[in-house]
C-alpha cells in the first residue's frame, strides 16, 4: 500500500503543557498545527507510523533504523519524567526498508541497537497523536552525515517497502528550522536563518522539494538547521507523485523555527523525480566548470578518473607546463561533489620529484583513502568538482595576529603531530575557528606545547 500521507513536524518540548508550565501558549500556532495532524492521522487509522527524527542515533556514513520490540522514552530531560510512552516496533517493516536498503547499496538498517531511548524529535509528534489515536506501531528513522541524495534514495526504499508488504503507513519527518532566528533565543541570531524558514515555508506550500537540494553547506550551518535530512526522506518517499500540500503553521516564537504541514499523494507525476533533477543539473553544472579547468585541475581529475575505471595509476602526460613538471611542492587536491567535501588529502610538504606527480598521487589518495568518506564510485565521477592547493614554503609565527584567514594556511605542530588547514575555506572566518579546527584535525589540546606556521597556496579550481 502506497504511503499517501506524509507531514512535516517540528519536535520542541516546551509545546508539551507538563513541559511547557504555560510558556506553550507562544506556540499557539504550532500547537493548532499539530492537534490538525494528529486528527488527520487518527482519521487514516494507519498501521505503522514511520517518523525520521535529528536527534535519533546518528552516524556518518549509515542511516541507522532503531530495532528491539519496542521503543520507549519519556520526557525526564525536561524535569517531566512522568510523561512516558513505549511503542511497540514494526520488526517487518524494519527488516524490509533494510533488506531493500542493502539491495540497492544505500547504506542503512538496524546497527544492533536494542530498544534505545526515544528521543524528543519522536516523542513530542508522538504525545499529541497520541491524543487521539495510539493502535499503531512505529519505525524509527536516524539521519547521517552521507549526502541529500542518499537520504532521497532511502525515502524511495521505505515507500517501496511500505508497497510490498501492503502496510498502511503514514510518514513524519520531524525536524525544527533555523536555531537562530532572534539575538534573545537560546542561540542567538544570524541573517541566515529568517532567511532559510521563509524557504522551508514555500517549499512546504509549493511541494517544489527540489529546492531542498539548493541551500549551500554553508548556509545551512550558519542557519543551524535541524531537520533538513529529515526532509529530503520525506520527499524520497513521495518521489514521482502528485501531492496537495497545506502549511499549516510557520513561526519562531523562542527564536528556533517551527513547521507544520502535509503533503497527500493524489496521483502518479513522474516529472517529480527531484534527486534526479538535481543530479542531471549538477552534471550540467559540472561541465561547465571544467571547461575553465587549468592543467593542474585536470591532471588531478584524470589521475582518479583513470585510477577509479581501470585500477591503475595514469601515467604522467608529456604536455604539461614546466611549472608542474620542474617544481617540487607540497601540494593538497579537494574533491566536492554536490557543493559537499567529498575528499581531501595532500602533503605538507613535497614527497615526489614534481608538483605534477604530487598531483597525480594525491588525487587518487583523496578519492579513496580519505578515511572521513568512502571510495568514490565510478558513477559519481561526473558529478566531481576538483580544486588542486599548491602550498607555498611555511614560515613560523607567535601570534594569531599574523593570520588572514583568506590569505593564509596554517600548520600546527606539537611533537610528532601535526595539522594543516588550507586558508580561504568556507565557513573558517577567524584565525581562532582555524586554529581550533586544526588542533581537532591533528588530536592537539591547547595545553599542549605547540608550533604555529602560516603558508599562502596557488590555488587552482
């Protein structure tokens, strides 16, 4: 049975009246919002609810599936342990979505973890459907760090699994907006994030899910957004379909963002395949680019194309500028793909007899030993945008003072560690947030006795 009704929920406690001890009456209407969800599904009187939820176990690479009999949690993080609930879990349901998973390479299912706690992203859509309608069970949903395309995929996999075994299941994707839509809210303000709720809110109204691939990372993170993931299952689950949408209610009054609203399948629209609309404009997009491409871009890419297609290393070509073949540097190529890093690896300092054969190596290292992302398949390759960091001679300083973020690397070195951040990085704005980021990167507290050189690069995209 295919899953015909899908919702948009946030998640904030303070919406629970034991929580909430009257100062849920500012969230007027988003409390309207749910009390019309959970009458809409009470109507439907499904089998399974199925809710993806941001504060679920998350893992990098793996979109986890909560598996056990049953969940169980209450809200005695929010001084209110006696509001409690445990929801028996679909086990079939389950085994199916990762079965599918699995035969489609999307790396999702159950990691073991037995009958762990419910968190709030769950239990606060729960306690207001509850309240009307509770003959149901549930499939719980975490997010990842891999990317939207994947978590559309894994959408597409739960609405087929819902098909084969007939369930009649709606779907939840909870997920509040922006954390920081006012300077007095628990996490302050950024221009970002009044900004992205307005986009949330017309995505919601248009069901035009293709927008939800459009948002940059950086945005994403200067917005502190929560359930972005959550929605882009939401929309794989109606992939190729015809929905109603209706935004029930938009607002902030804590200063973090709060949705509600739903989206009913009324009829088949193969035109509303959104992962493969974004794919085919990044490929578009791509092409583009590298008709800009300089020798040294594309000498990177070549090497991992070769590398990744026949398993073996592209000799170095004859035509290359003197500048690649009669220098030695250390040299750093970043592999991005969809906006997102998809892999970075480089030298600090020059390990081949050129900077071309630097290139040639550290390309394919980036695509398949990065140990932050798995090997790059071949179908990704024309997706792939390559940005190739020839690193100038490291000079030591005393001070954060003598950094420029946009003008300077900056190497870190305490003993036998050692970490590099590359300089004009997105979303790296003060010489502190480099310093802090490469100390992380290299496993160096600040107590430790340490070194600071800064570096400038050629840079070549």
């Amino acid at each position: 049975m295919t899953i015909k009704n899908t919702f948009i929920l946030a998640h904030p406690p303070i919406i629970v009246p034991e929580v909430g001890k009257g100062e849920e009456r500012k969230a007027r209407k988003t409390i309207e919002g749910f009390e019309k969800v959970a009458k809409i599904i009470a109507s439907i009187k499904p089998e399974t609810i199925i809710l993806s939820s941001p504060h679920a176990t998350p893992y990098a690479d793996y979109i986890n599936i909560s598996s056990g009999e049953f969940g169980e949690g209450s809200f005695w993080n929010f001084r209110v342990p006696e509001v409690k609930m445990k929801i028996p879990y679909d086990n079939e349901l389950v085994k199916k979505i990762s079965e599918l998973a699995e035969e489609k390479n999307i790396p999702a299912g159950t990691l073991g973890e037995q009958d762990d706690e419910l968190d709030h992203g769950v239990l606060v859509p729960l306690y207001y459907i509850n309240k009307y309608y509770k003959d149901y069970k549930l499939v719980r949903i975490g997010l990842s760090g891999l990317s939207l395309t994947k978590h559309y995929e894994f959408g597409k996999i739960v609405q087929k699994a819902s098909e084969e075994l007939s369930r009649k299941s709606v779907y939840i994707a909870s997920g509040d907006l922006s954390h920081k839509l006012l300077p007095e809210g628990p996490y302050g303000f950024a221009p970002e994030g009044p900004v992205y709720d307005k986009k949330i809110g017309e995505i919601i109204e248009t069901a035009d899910f293709s927008k939800l691939f459009e948002f940059s990372p950086d945005f994403i993170e200067k917005a502190a957004d929560c359930g972005l993931r959550s929605f882009v299952i939401m929309a794989g689950v109606l992939d190729s379909k015809e929905v109603k949408s209706q935004l029930f209610s938009l607002e902030g009054p804590y200063g973090v963002g709060y949705a509600t609203g739903q989206f009913e399948v009324i009829g088949e629209n193969n035109n509303r395949k959104f992962d493969k609309i974004y794919e085919e404009k990044e490929i578009d997009r791509v092409k583009d680019l590298r008709k800009d491409s300089d020798p040294w871009v594309e000498l990177a890419r070549k090497s991992l194309e070769t590398y990744i297609r026949t398993n073996e290393k592209l000799k170095l070509p004859t035509n290359l500028p003197e500048e690649m073949t009669n220098t030695k540097a250390g040299v750093f190529v970043t592999i991005y793909k969809h906006g997102q890093l998809r892999g970075c690896i480089g030298t600090i300092e020059p390990v081949k007899d050129s900077v071309a054969e630097e290139i040639l190596e550290n390309a394919i290292s980036s695509g398949t030993r990065d140990p932050r992302f798995p090997r790059v398949e071949e179908s990704e390759l024309n997706e792939l945008v390559y940005s190739v960091d020839v690193l100038g001679e490291a000079e030591p300083i005393s001070s954060l003072d003598e950094l420029d973020t946009s003008k300077y690397g900056l190497i870190v070195t305490s003993g036998v560690k050692r970490g590099l951040l590359l300089p004009n990085i997105e979303g790296v704005d003060t010489p502190e947030e480099q310093l802090k980021i490469v100390r992380r990167k290299a496993g160096i507290y600040p107590h430790d006795k340490q070194t600071l050189e800064r570096f400038k690069v050629v840079r070549h995209k």
